[in-house]
C-alpha cells in the first residue's frame, strides 16, 4: 500500500501581482481537486509577498501524473511573469 504524498508550493508574486497570483491559483484549484488521487489541494496562507499551496494525494504515481497534467501546465503559463522566482516546493511521504 502506497502512502499519501504532501506537497508545499511557496509562491513569491511580484510586488503588486498577488491578487493575481491568487486568481491564477484559484482557478487551477477547480481543476486539479477534480483529478484522480488529489486528496487536498488548497491556499492555506496568503500574505502580500507570498501565498502558500498546500496539497496532498494519494500516491507518487498520481502526484506524478498530476505534474505532466493540463491544469499545472497552465498554471505555469498564467504565472511566469507573476512570481519574482520559480516557486519553492517541498514535499514529504
């Protein structure tokens, strides 16, 4: 039996660009809280320079998945002028 996985993304919007951040993330959430295995997929901190992601699924294998999905490839595109650095993940078994 595979253990769950949980994932932190730290997300550093450019000054003035966290309401929009936000709104990327959002939209994102609808999608991906849809996808097979996603346990938990939500904003659980936002502050004027960083808004924190925090998630959970049920595999490796579907985590995995998840990253080469539609949804994170978009989001990817929606915030590459947004963020003042690539975001900071971390993630534990």
């Amino acid at each position: 039996m595979t253990e769950p996985v949980d994932v932190t993304a730290v997300f550093l919007p450019n000054p003035g660009e966290v309401f929009r951040v936000k709104l990327a993330l959002d939209i994102a959430i609808e999608q991906v809280v849809e996808e097979p295995g996603c346990i938990r997929y939500e904003i659980t901190d936002v502050a004027e320079d960083r808004i924190v992601l925090t998630e959970r699924w049920e595999s490796e294998e579907l985590l995995a998945k998840h990253l080469q999905g539609p949804a994170v490839q978009d989001l990817g595109e929606s915030l590459s002028a947004l963020l003042s650095e690539p975001a900071q993940i971390t993630k534990s078994a």
